[in-house]
C-alpha cells in the first residue's frame, strides 16, 4: 500500500495554513497540530509512550519538537530517523499578499498580482508549481514523512527495522528544536539503539540558473560564526594620531578575511563560499567627535572539513595579519602627515591578539569575587528580546571593563548559532552502504520515472542533520564552548552527547525554488508522486544496512 498524492498533499495545506514564522507561538501550535494528527493513528492509541513532545529547555513561547516511533515486529533496536523542521521564514516580502502566502492555493491564483520575475511567471502558467510560505522549505517533506511514517504503522510487522520521526522548530533561527532532540537521541543510543542513518526531506531547490538536477545530499555543511572584537584607543580627532580607531581594525579584518578564498573548504571536487561579514559596526550609541574605541565584525562561514580549533587558530593568524595592516596604514599614514605638517608623528600600537578564553582568565585572575557569579547575573539583567549574538558581544563589553591591559587589541572568539558538518568520508561500513544505496536510488529515478537524480556532497544550505554527531574529537570541539562569550547561559549545545552520536545522513526531499522569497514554490509532480516512491526506495534500503 503506498501513500496517495491527495493524501500528501491535502496533509501540506494543512502544515502551511499555520503561520509558524520562527521563533513565534505558532510553532508550539504546529507541534501541537503534528503530534495530534499521528495519535489518530491506531498505532498510536495502543502505543501512546512512542509518541512524545520534546520541550525546548526555557523556551519563551514553550515550543517543543515531536518524536514518534514505529517499533519492528519482531522487537528490534535497529532505527531510521525520518527528520525536518515545520518552522518558516516570515513573508513581509509578498508585502500585500502576506497573510495570503500561508493559503497556498489562493497565493497560487493571487500572486501574479506581484512582479515576478520571468521565470517565476513561466512556471506559475505552467500550472505545475504550488506557490506558498513553506511548500518547499519544509512542509511537503513533513507532510511526505508523515504520511510514510502512517502507512508504516498500519503494518509494523513488514517492517524490518524501527521507523522513528522528529519533527522539530526553530530550525529557520537557531535550531533550539535539534539542538533539544541531541540529548534524547543520545539517550536513545545508550538504550543501544542502533541508528542507521537520518533521513531529512528538506525542499531541493535549483544551485545555479538553469539547473533542473534534482539533489540528493549525502552531508550537510556547517556553520560557524568568527568574531573579531577591535578595541582601539580613543582620541579627540583634532589629535587624530594619539589614538586609533576601532573602526580602522575592524575594516583591515574585514579586508584580510571577507571572501578569502584561502579559507574557502573543499570535498570531493566541490569548492564551498568562502567566508562573509555577516555585521561590521562600532559599539557606540551616540554622536562623538572622538575615535570610537570598540568596533565588532562577524562572519559567515562554511565548513566541510574544519573543526572549531582549527578555525581559532586562522583567527588568530587572520587578526595578526589585520592589526599588522592597519598599523602599516597608520605608519603610512603617520609618515607622510609628518613632511607635510613638520612634526613628528609616532605609532607606539602592537599588535595584539587574544582569544575569549584569554580574556576570561586574565579577568577572573584579578577579579575580586567570583566572576562566573557577576557574569551570570550581568546576563541575567539584560533586556529582554536581545539578539543572543549581542548578548555575547555585551558579554565581552562586561569583561574588559575588568581587564588590566588597556592596549589595543583584538579579541577573538565565536559567536552563535554553530553548526558542525557532516561529511560523507568514505571511512565507515555505514557510509560506503549510504553511498551505495543512494546510487541504487539514483538509477531507480532514471529508470522508472525519467528523472536525472544527482549525488550532492552537502545539502546547499544549513540543516539540522547537522546535530546528529561531531566528526571530530573533545579536544577539536571544546575551544568553541571556551571561546563563545556566555556559553551555557546565553547559547549552548549538548556537547558531551553530541560527541556521543555519529549518524550517516542523506537528504531526500521535494523539489522546488526560490525558498526563502515571495516567489517560493515546489514542483508538483515531481514532488507529490515521484519523492514520496524514492523515499519509499531509500528506507527499504537502507533497512538492510549491517
């Protein structure tokens, strides 16, 4: 018996119609709706403890993510994790048609009152595209998921291994909802569950113009958040060269690291973006005619290959080079000033370079109490609805109004959301299965349903199979925990559990484009009646996995 398109697709208007934007209260209202729809099941009403909520720890809207299991006959530990997110990006760029854009059938027939661009016009006359806030990223895989995860549980004695699926939020902001999951998988494993791999069925959308690929990704990229805190020295601009301006070390990090490709990473012939400021501004709230002293930039940057300490360590090297460079500027500077004015100009600055977990220490050495205590209780105080990346930044504002040396310098650390990655290696029994049934997947497409499938080495964007294990060690994984300002209290991640866990992943879903626009819209055929029979294909192969 396979799942019905009506079915997938009727289930898809229902997630959409629920505006769950991330973070928002509608996300607690959508877990509510997921975990109520499969405890209609039968399954569900005599299995009750295999459908639960897993709370996000102090969550202000009291979200939480959904867990089901579907148990073998005959009892086994062997499992496959279905996964996705059911949060949303919001929809103020459909601007008229904002509220429309969660009714996906009434913004298919309304949106040409929009500008579109050529091609999203084309496609919307073709009738073969669904236009809507969240049909392709990612509620049609949920609702392909959850219609599978149904039809398994009218006959869990065919099944050879256990179907579980996790449904989490926030996966749009900061992933609080996986974050979450990692210690209830973790605990899962030490009930010797055997994880086989995770399946997630995020929406496929087109990596260049003209692309009709469609991508099954065998990893996840991830994601880490370079910060580089410039403090200068003040002066009134009439003695411009008795002091140095933050903004100055912050724009020669800028120069040093933005779009190097030295630090661009690389797997299997594929070359990944290299890093981007994401924020790059001076840390004061007022009008002055005196340098600003204290300057912040953070970057955007990708990884496939790199763990947190070898990244602190390009940090340091990046932020070396840039007070260098700034220092030749204002030697440079200084010198030609010097002829011109008739007076000499000296330039005592030195390069100097600390990481957070530096600063904390120096601080807490001379600290008179304990700083763990004030730290805690300084975040305690801050406003309410502060973004967590200023939060840490205040969090170092805190700390150097404690620290002895006043010099220049730049600080290095993180700050949130991190991601790791998950690469396909090569190396385990398990991966080289994963590669080798996604093979058998992609011939199956070809041959029954006409369709060019291509191996992708990492799903184009952030995804939440990122935490389902480090590949890495302790010692690789800790300096991120050490470097983050507020650690613990502002952002965290299990991250005992996390080295715990090490599933192969793939990524299976709908195909569609432009997620995250106006324009968003998923393939209706391919989607609704192709997906659903190759994801069908991959769990049954990969049930087989020793």
């Amino acid at each position: 018996m396979s799942v019905s398109r009506q079915e997938i697709y009727d289930l898809m208007l229902e997630l959409v119609s629920f505006p769950s934007v991330s973070p928002s209260p509608a996300e607690t209202e959508l877990a509510e709706f997921i975990y109520n729809k499969l405890a209609e099941q039968p399954y569900f009403k005599q299995h009750q403890d295999d459908l639960a909520f897993i709370p996000i720890p102090d969550d202000p809207f009291g979200r939480k993510g959904v867990f089901a299991i579907v148990r073998a006959q005959p009892e086994t530990k062997r499992t496959l994790i279905l996964t996705g997110h059911f949060d949303v990006v919001d929809t103020s760029e459909a601007r008229t048609l904002a509220d429309v854009a969660f009714r996906p059938e009434e913004y298919t027939r309304k949106i040409s009152e929009l500008e579109l661009p050529t091609e999203a016009r084309e496609d919307l006359e073709s009738g073969k595209f669904l236009f809507g806030r969240g049909v392709i990223d990612m509620k049609t895989g949920i609702a392909i998921q959850m219609a599978l995860l149904a039809k398994y549980s009218q006959e869990p004695g065919n099944l050879p291994v256990n179907i579980a699926f996790l449904a989490v939020g926030d996966e749009e902001n900061n992933s609080a909802g996986m974050r979450a999951a990692i210690s209830f998988l973790a605990d899962m494993q030490a009930q010797e569950y055997d994880f086989l791999a995770c399946i997630n069925s995020e929406g496929v959308i087109p990596k260049f113009p003209g692309d009709t690929n469609r991508y099954v990704d065998i990893g996840s990229a991830g994601k880490i958040m370079p910060m580089f805190y410039c403090v200068g020295r003040e002066s009134h601009v009439g003695q411009y060269y008795a002091g140095l301006n933050a903004n100055l070390l912050a724009s020669a990090v800028t120069m040093e690291l933005e779009a190097n490709p030295e630090w661009a990473e690389e797997w299997q012939d594929e070359v990944y973006p290299p890093p981007t400021s994401l924020k790059l501004k001076d840390l004061r709230d007022i009008y002055s005619v005196t340098l600003p002293a204290r300057a912040v930039v953070y970057f955007n940057h990708l990884t496939v290959t790199s763990t947190p300490d070898e990244i602190l360590e390009q940090m340091k090297s990046t932020a070396h080079k840039a007070f260098a460079r700034a220092i030749e500027h204002m030697s440079q500077s200084a010198k030609r000033f010097a002829e011109r004015a008739d007076t000499p100009v000296p330039i005592p600055w030195q390069p100097t370079v600390v990481t957070v977990q530096q600063l904390e220490k120096e601080v807490a050495d001379k600290f008179d109490g304990d700083l763990n205590e004030h730290i805690e209780g300084f975040i305690k105080n801050l406003p309410k609805g502060t973004d967590e990346r200023d939060k840490s930044l205040l969090v170092v504002e805190e700390l150097l109004r404690f620290y002895p040396d006043k010099s220049p310098m730049i600080i290095v650390g993180f700050l949130p959301p991190y991601y790791p990655h998950r690469t396909n290696k090569r190396e385990s029994a398990r991966e080289k299965g994963l590669l080798d049934v996604v093979s058998q997947i992609i011939a199956e497409a070809k041959a029954e349903f006409n369709e060019t499938l291509v191996i992708s080495e990492h799903f184009a964007s952030i995804s939440d199979l990122s935490y389902v294990g480090f590949q890495g060690n302790r010692k690789e994984l800790v300096p991120l925990a050490h470097n983050t300002p507020g650690w613990g209290l502002i952002y965290d991640i299990d991250l005992d559990n996390l080295l715990k866990l090490d599933i192969p992943v793939v990524n299976l879903g709908p195909w569609g484009k432009d997620a995250h626009k106006f324009m968003e819209r998923v393939d209706l055929h391919y989607s609704l009646e192709v997906v659903p029979r190759l994801l069908e294909s991959l769990i049954e192969k990969l049930a087989q996995l020793e």
